[in-house]
C-alpha cells in the first residue's frame, strides 16, 4: 500500500490504474460507494498528484475522465525493441507495414 493513501483512495487508485482511466460518474459504482465519498476519493487522489481529471461528456452528461499520472520508470518499452532495434514507427520516419525496415524489424523480433 501506498503509505500516505487511505484503503478507499488506494482501491480507487488500484481502478484507475488498471483500468487505464475510468470516468468519475463510472469510479464510484465500480468502488462501491456513493458519489459524493467517490468525489472526495478523487479530490485528494489528485492533490497528491496521483491522477489527473479531465472534462468529458459520457453517455450525454458531463463528467470526468480520470486518468493515473504514469512514473516513467514504470513504462515497459520491451514492445519496442527487437534486440537492440527499436521499432521503424517510432520516431518521424514515414513507415508503412510493407516497409525493408519493419521487415527487418519483425524478422528481428522472430530470432529473438
């Protein structure tokens, strides 16, 4: 457990994060509360700097869309590299599937 979050905020943050974002009218049904302590998971979730809310219309009402503000140290850019290539579509190359270089690439990959 994050130690300066309560058990809510940290189911809350536990949601967010794993669902990759969640909207706030959504949040509160998922953990079982109602929305007015939902809100209040929210409010300090974002003090602390854990997520970040953004507005957003979902199923015709307004909302917000709440998103986990993500470490770098925790992205996984295995999916990127094929030995010590990285892949041809990152970067401002014009690349298409049919590509030398994402053949390259993709063979890469294979004999890993």
């Amino acid at each position: 457990m994050t130690e300066d979050l309560t058990d809510d905020e940290e189911r809350g943050l536990e949601l967010i994060t794993r669902e990759g974002g969640v909207h706030q009218s959504d949040f509160w049904k998922e953990l079982d509360v109602s929305s007015r302590k939902g809100s209040r998971i929210v409010e300090s979730l974002e003090e602390k700097g854990y997520i970040e809310r953004e507005d957003t219309v979902y199923e015709g009402h307004n909302t917000y869309l709440i998103e986990p503000i993500l470490d770098p140290a925790d992205l996984d850019f295995s999916m990127l590299m094929a030995g010590d290539m990285l892949s041809p579509f990152v970067g401002d190359e014009e690349i298409d599937a049919n590509s030398d270089k994402f053949s390259q690439w993709i063979m890469s990959l294979a004999y890993q």
